[in-house]
C-alpha cells in the first residue's frame, strides 16, 4: 500500500529537504502551510514548485491571536510563542492527515537548531501536546531520535533518514545541492513575531488590550510616533502604505494630507480633540513631504467622512522627531 505523508511546509530548506527524503522514499507527500497577519504562504508556494505536490494553507488568526495573550509554553526572544505554534500547527495537520488518509506527518525541525524550540525537551513536548508524537517524523534528525510508528512499521527506511543535529547548515546546504534543490526561503526569515521591534510593538498592543487584525496591520504599516499616553500617529513610507494606512483608518481616527506637494498620508488613532495633538501629527506628516517652505499647508478630516480642514504649519525639528519616534 502506497502511504502519504503530510508535511508541514514553510518552505524553508529544512522543509523543503524533509519532503524531498520521504518522496525520495516512494511515499506521496502533500504540504500545509499556515497563515496569520505575521506570516504568510508565499515562501512555502514557491518552494513547493521544487517537489510538484500540493499545498494547502490554513489560516490560524484565530489561535495565535489567542497564543499572544497566553502562551503556556512562553516565549522566545521576541513576541514568538514557538513551542505552542508548533503544537498548534501540529495539531492543525493532524486534522490534515486524517482528512487525506495520510499516515503520518513530517516536520523539518532540527535537534537543537533553535535553543528554546528545538531542543530535546521542546520536540518532546511538542510530540506529546500535539498528541501526534508517534506520528511525526523529523527527518533531518530522526536519528537523534527515538523511532516513531513510520519508522518501526516499516513504512520509512530509518537508515535512510538523517542525524541533524545543532544550527550549522553545511549538512543541509551539501544536500540541498546533491538533491538539486534551488528554490527555497532563509531559515525563519518571514515570522514578524521573531522581529525585535514589531514584536515590541505586539507587547505594548497587549498591554493596551488592543490586539485585532486592524492593529495588527496598521504596526505592520508606515513610520510611528507616539503623541500621547496612547495616541500615535503612523506616517506612510511609499504609495502602498499611504493607500494602505487610509483603508485601515476607523471611525474616530484622522487622516492627513500635504496640500500642494508629494507627501505622505499619516493616520492619527487616540488623538482625542485636542488641537495641540492635531497640530502635532500634522508638522510631521510636513516633515515628510517635499514642501521646501516655512509653513505647510496640510488637510486633515476625521474618518470616515468628516469635513476637510486645512492648517498651517511648520515642519517638526529633528530632535523632537527622534523623541517622538517608536524605535
Ligand atoms: S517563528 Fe513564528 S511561525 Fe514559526 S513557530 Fe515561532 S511563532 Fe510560529
């Protein structure tokens, strides 16, 4: 009987490496990525163009969403509860693996290649949480492993498997290249919760309790500023964001435009009435214009369609600027 695996595809070369063992092993793989505002399917769509199989995505909002606000297994350096995302996603293809009449699931996880999520207890845990643990086979590392059902039922040839272990990558890029394997992504290159300064952002977001996909989205956006206890001010970088920060303006909030000259649209959320905050927001939305002039005129109506106001104003100095700034 022919088996099938389901592999969880990030795209990354681990993942990529893992699939192309076990499909070099007679067995039928199919691949699942998952998406949230933090990481998206890209890399694993083109990657999968290397093995010719399917790939189905799923989107899991919802659970990291909840991960965010408690994550019992904690967090790594940055906003990344990678031991519960794991077990998550594990879960996830296991659902996945009933539903296609697979038999097991492959990871590219590798023994001791991320210090908090990959070391022998963390897979441990991940295994046994999931509740897939006898079901899930690391090819990269199985040999640093205790045998699992694939591997004891005969269905993988362990010899055939590897003993990865740490985060050197020489193994894995000789292989890559013995395999002619070309299309893969960097290693954990597209989880913004691993990124310092987004991942700040997340945590003051949950100190706020404001964590929703329109917050998300607007950190992911433009240039910040913090105006107050909790107004801020997110200033476009190019026309996509300019367009973007506009759609995700709420009721309430204001938007601004440079009158007369190429400038960016800035967004001002919690700014309250206060003329003070307003004259604020505009001077920086003029700091980032092309207006050579002393005094900016600059339009400003409260969303989603409130009367237009125009004011005058003088660009903000460098220094307040920098005081102003979320770093
Ligand atoms: S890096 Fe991001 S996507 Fe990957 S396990 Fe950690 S939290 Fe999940």
């Amino acid at each position: 009987m022919k088996r099938k695996a389901i592999s969880l595809f990030s795209g990354g070369l681990d993942s990529v490496l893992s699939a192309k063992i076990i499909q070099n092993q007679g067995i039928e793989v199919e691949g699942v990525c998952f998406t949230s505002p933090f990481f998206n399917a890209e890399e694993a769509e083109e990657s999968v163009r290397e093995l010719d199989i399917p790939l189905w995505t799923v989107d899991i909002t919802k659970d990291i969403f909840r991960l965010l606000k408690f994550s019992p297994h904690g967090f790594g350096k940055g906003a990344n509860p990678c031991i519960d995302c794991h077990i998550l996603m594990i879960k996830k293809a296991g659902f996945l693996m009933k539903e296609r009449g697979a038999s097991f699931l492959i990871t590219g996880e590798v023994l001791g290649e991320r210090p908090k999520s990959q070391n022998r207890a963390a897979l441990n845990i991940i295994g046994k949480e999931s509740k897939y643990g006898d079901y899930l086979l690391r090819p990269l590392t199985a040999k640093n492993l205790a045998p699992t059902l694939p591997e004891r039922e005969g269905w993988v040839k362990r010899e055939s498997l590897l003993g990865i272990k740490g985060r050197g990558r020489t193994t894995q890029l000789d292989l890559a290249r013995k395999l002619n394997i070309e299309r893969y992504s960097s290693p954990a290159g597209g989880c913004l919760l691993t990124d310092p300064i987004f991942s700040r952002r997340i945590k003051n977001l949950l100190m706020q309790g404001g964590l929703n996909i329109n917050e998300v989205e607007l950190l992911k956006a433009g240039r910040h500023f913090y105006l107050g206890e909790s107004a801020k001010l997110i200033v476009g970088r190019d026309e996509e964001e300019n367009k973007k920060i506009i759609q995700l303006a709420l009721e309430g909030d204001f938007c601004f435009r440079v009158v007369g000259f190429p400038g960016p649209r800035g967004l001002l959320r919690n700014g309250g009435e206060r003329g003070e905050t307003i004259f604020k927001a505009a001077s920086i939305v003029a700091r980032y214009s092309d207006s050579p002039l002393n005094k900016t005129t600059v339009e400003y109506y409260r969303a989603p369609d409130g009367r237009k106001i125009s004011i005058s104003v003088s660009s903000i100095n460098n220094e307040e600027l920098e005081i102003l700034r979320d770093k």
